[in-house]
C-alpha cells in the first residue's frame, strides 16, 4: 500500500486575513491544525503568566533572539512529525526564518491571506475577544506592532513572509468564496478531493 503524500499547509497573513477561518475549513477536511502561536502560548502557560497579545508578541521575540528565529517553527515541525500526520495546518507563521525553516521540508507549501484593512478590522471586531482592539485607529496600531519587529531574520516580518507564499488567496469576500479558492487550490495543486 503506498504512503499518503505529505501535504502540511502553512498560513500566513495579517490580523483579520482569515487565516484562522481557512485553518478550522481544512481541520473540517480531515487536517491536523497547530500553531506558531501555539509554542508561545506553551512557552507563556509554563512560566505562569497570563496569555496576552502583548505578551506573546514580547516572550515570540525573546525565544526568537534566545533560541533563533526559526525557533517556533522547529519546535511545531517536531510535535507534527510525533504526530505522525501527512496532512496538517501551520498557522501564524510571521517570520521570514520560519518559513525558510518550512520550506525546507517535504510536502510544505504557504499560503498569504490577504484583505483590505477595513475588511479585516470589521472581522477582528465581529469575533469579539478581549484582547482585540475596538476602534480601527486602535487595530491599525496594533497591526503595526504585529506586522515587524527585530532586524531582519531575527523577529516578524509578515510581508516578507507574504512576499515568499506559494499561493495569495484574496480573501474580501464570503466564507463560502474563501473555501472556494482553498478547494480550487488544493484540488488543483495537490490533488486533495473534497
């Protein structure tokens, strides 16, 4: 019997992109989901401290600067490959060492979520977590911490990250336009039926 085909989809994107959305479609599908963020939160529960979006953008660059950029990505290519799954979703990729690390290994492809700020604030807001901002004068600040930090490979860089995906999904439109795209890629590109 021949080996299923690994396929492991990563996501990256800006606040709002719809990056969450395409990864609770594809669980639905039968993938295996972590996240980058994941190991942050990991990192953040073991020290007894609080999970908040400054904290995990503060303990990211730490374990980055500490332990190397590509660190988050290792150490979730680890839990996937104890895993044992040939079919999984990376999401939360926000740095350039990370996707290199990821593109380095078999069956990886990338995926940038993108969308019109406004789309994406209206989104953040409609999913109502506490932590998010309320004001898009507020989102727009917080997107610009979020989007950059540390010098090149070292720290996030979503749109070096969005400039080296394998696919751009736009994604302005309906979730059901959004699953659409995700299907005619997968369909297409790597021959996952429905």
């Amino acid at each position: 019997m021949e080996k299923e085909k690994r396929l492991i989809v990563g996501l990256t994107g800006k606040l709002g992109s719809g990056k969450g959305t395409i990864a609770e479609y594809l669980a639905g599908k039968g993938f295996w989901v972590t996240s980058l963020s994941d190991r942050i939160r990991e990192e953040i529960k073991s020290r007894g401290e609080e999970v908040t979006r400054e904290k995990l953008l503060q303990v990211a660059d730490e374990l980055r600067q500490y332990f190397g950029p590509e660190v988050l990505a290792k150490r979730t290519w680890e839990k996937l490959v104890a895993a044992g799954v040939s079919k999984a979703v990376i999401d939360s990729i926000r740095g350039e060492a990370e996707v290199d690390f990821l593109k380095g290994k078999e069956g990886f492809v990338l995926l940038g979520v993108v969308a019109d700020p406004k789309v994406r604030f209206e989104r953040v807001k409609a999913r109502q977590r506490e932590s998010d901002p309320q004001t898009l004068e507020e989102f727009l600040a917080v997107e610009e911490k979020d989007i950059k930090s540390g010098q090149g490979k070292v720290g996030r860089d979503i749109e070096k990250c969005l400039e080296k995906a394998d696919f751009i999904i736009e994604n302005n439109g309906t979730i059901e336009q959004l699953q659409k795209k995700i299907e005619e890629i997968l369909l297409k590109e790597f021959y996952v039926s429905k």
